[in-house]
C-alpha cells in the first residue's frame, strides 16, 4: 500500500510539472557541441544554430584539444579505477593542477570529478560551527548545497548588494564568528551579470574575512589570459579560493577545481570527501583539459570574437525591442516572465533552426521565465544574424515585440 501509494505520488508531481509548463525535455543532439549542431527529432536529422551551450571559446570540438585526450587514451589509458589517494594520482593529475595554479596565481588546485563536487567539497573541511558563510542569494545550486554540508552558520545577501553584504558580515562578527568566508559567483549564469568581487574584497578587507568566488562562467574567457573575474577586476591575490569547472569553455569536457593557498589544497586532499570517495578524473579529461587552458591562455582572439557577438547580439535585439538581461558577458537572456510562453517560443525557435532552452522555475524564480542564449566564438555574424531574425518573426507571432 505505502509503496503503490509513493509511485502514485511521484506520477503526481511529475504531471504537476508538466501541467505548469515547467517540464525540462532533453533534445538529442548526434553532431559535436559546436556553434551549428546536429539534432534528430522524429528520425529525421537537421542542423541547427546553438545558443545554449557554455562553449565560450568554441573549444568543445577543437581538434588539438581531441587529439590531446586521444594521445592520452594510448599514453595513460581510458579510466583509473581509483580514488586519487589509492592508485588515481597519475602525472597527468599533478601536470594539470600545477597549470591551473601556475595560471591562476595560486600555491596548488585540486581537481574533482565536477565543479558540483568542488563546491560540495570545499566548506566543510575548512570551517566549522564557530564559523560563518555569508553567501550571496543567486549563488549557484552547488554551493548552496556545500554550504548545507557545512556547520558553519550561514547568511545570505541579496544578490550584488555589498551593502546587505557588509551588514551580514557585520551581522556574523556580532555573533562571535571565528572565520567568515564571504561566497559569490564570479558570473551570475541565469542574469548574465558579473559580480563586484573588487567591492565584495575591500568589506572582506575591513572585516578580516576570507573571499571565495565561483568562476565556472568566467575561466577561460574573462580577463587577461582567461584567468576570470577576480584577474578582470585586478584582486585575483585578494580572492582565497578560486572554484571553476573544466565543463565549460575549457573544452566542455568534465572535471571541477579548487585553486587556492596549499594549507587550503592540503587539507581538502586529506579530508573533502567528493575528493577522497570519488574516482579520479580520467586521464583523456585531463590531457584535454591541459591542452584547453593552454589555447585558453593564448586566445586573445577567441575572447575579442566572443566580445564582438556578444556586442553585436545585445545590440541587434535591444533595438528589436526585446527585454534582456544581463551586461557585458556572453549570457543574454531574453526575458519573456511566463514559463508557458517561453517554452513556446523556445519550440517555435527550433522550428526556424536556431536552438535555444526556455528557463524557468525552478532554475529561475518564478514569473522571470527567460531564453538564456550564450554566445561563442565559434559562431559567425552571418549565424548570429539569422538566429536574430527568427527571434523578430517568433517575437512577432508571440506579440512579444511590435
Ligand atoms: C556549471 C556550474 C557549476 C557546476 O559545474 P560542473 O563542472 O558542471 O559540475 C558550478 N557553479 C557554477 C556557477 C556553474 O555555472
């Protein structure tokens, strides 16, 4: 009865879900992750403009960074079948922790299967229940959920706000705390929006707290040599701890990082546990990885085309009358604010070839459904320009835009 009674209520939710306009369906895509994909739909396959992939630097398919992990498969094989302090810790591991310290500025980093684990990794080891967090509220689900994982007492500032920062910090040394971390992301990824870390450091500077900035969507293509935002707004020596993920503009492959002071690497490669009961990256990631940072550091000219489409785009449906969100970044969300309208327009999108994903509660608040596009350097005006001019017809049918 109990057990017929759980399924009947998960049938329940599921229909919820859909009955909302809120269901998440995977498309199936059978080319590379690249700036015009393939997608099959009905057994039959055609080729799409993608604006939703986190290929900042159009990496995903490059060929060097293929032949890299490919060279790697024959030099250091598939898989380790280990957890890092077992048998996990190849050459390969420390060649590409050494690289992103050496990039970033840190003593070491620590690489883990994701940046979900870095983050769910990182908090506790490092502070306990005299502690405090003081976490900015848009903070990405990964860190909310390290933070949970933590004993430390935990405040929230409304997003950006350095003024309800410095009260919550304020708020935190009143309580007796021992160690304050203050938390951000680097880039808000659904707003598109670049946090202050040169403000959010000088409160941290005048309370004595420890700063840590979440950089997945700025590693690679923000700042001098990709190094981010704490490099973009010159406190990259301020910030404590660096995490960021190699799924993204790096190559998109897999794996997560910590870059921070070695007392800090140390003890989390003694006691993070998604560190110490989690296999270690495969060695392709890794050579891939290595490879990825290395054209990362010398793409100048991928991160001025990203600039360029990203200016162009922003340029071209602000004065189609779109609502976006969002500045200066790659992310530019068109806010739409109902999820059944936005799911809409988002099918009707795919219908003219140009591929983008409706995001809606609970990825986002409620009532601000949006189409998160993400521009590449990988994509051409010519692209850009169609994929603008469906958005006008589409925005048209909808009577989003005159
Ligand atoms: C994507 C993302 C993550 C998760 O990174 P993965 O390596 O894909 O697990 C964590 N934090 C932020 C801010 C992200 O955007």
């Amino acid at each position: 009865m109990s057990r017929t009674a759980f399924y009947e209520r998960l049938a329940e939710s599921l229909r919820e879900i859909e009955a909302d306009g809120l269901w998440k369906a995977e498309r199936i895509i059978v080319s590379p992750q690249r700036g015009e994909i393939e997608v099959e739909q009905n057994g039959v396959r055609r080729s799409v403009l993608n604006l939703c992939a986190n290929n900042y630097l159009g990496l995903a398919d490059n060929p060097e960074i293929m032949a890299a992990a490919q060279e790697a498969i024959d030099s250091h094989g598939f898989g380790m079948a280990s957890v890092r302090f077992i048998c996990g810790t190849q050459d390969l591991h420390r060649q590409l922790e050494r690289l992103i310290a050496e990039w970033l500025g840190t003593d070491d980093a620590i690489t883990f299967a994701a940046c979900f684990d870095a983050n769910g990794a990182v908090f506790e080891p490092l502070l306990g229940p005299e502690d405090a967090i003081v976490s900015d509220s848009l903070n990405h689900a990964s860190i909310i959920d390290g933070i949970r994982l933590c004993k430390a007492a935990r405040h929230r500032f409304a997003t950006g706000d350095l003024g309800d920062l410095e009260a919550k910090v304020t708020e935190a040394r009143a309580a007796g705390a021992r160690t304050i971390l203050i938390v951000t992301d680097g880039v808000f990824s659904m707003d598109g929006v670049t946090a202050d870390v040169a403000g959010i450091c000088e409160i941290a500077d005048r309370h004595g707290c420890l700063v840590m900035v979440d950089d997945c969507h700025a590693s690679g293509f923000i700042g001098p040599e990709g190094r981010g935002t704490p490099a973009l707004q010159g406190v990259a020596d301020r910030v404590d701890i660096v995490t960021s993920t190699l799924g993204k503009a790096l190559g998109g492959g897999m794996g997560g990082f910590v870059a921070a002071r070695s007392e800090i690497v140390d003890l989390l490669r003694q006691r993070a546990r998604p560190y110490l009961f989690s296999n270690a990256v495969a060695p392709p990631l890794l050579a891939g990885a290595i490879k990825a940072i290395e054209l990362a550091r010398a793409g100048d000219h991928l991160r001025d085309r990203i600039s360029a489409n990203a200016a162009h785009f922003r340029s071209a449906m602000g004065a189609a009358g779109f609502t976006l969100a969002g500045q200066g970044h790659p992310i530019i969300p068109v806010m739409l604010g109902d999820a059944v309208l936005a799911a809409e327009f988002a099918r009707r999108l795919l219908d003219r070839d140009v591929y983008v994903t409706a995001f809606s509660f609970p990825v986002v608040p409620r009532d601000t459904a949006r189409i998160r596009t993400q521009m590449s350097a990988a994509h051409s005006t010519d692209q850009l320009d169609r994929a603008i001019e469906a958005f006008i017809a589409v925005g048209r049918e909808l009577e989003v835009v005159a």
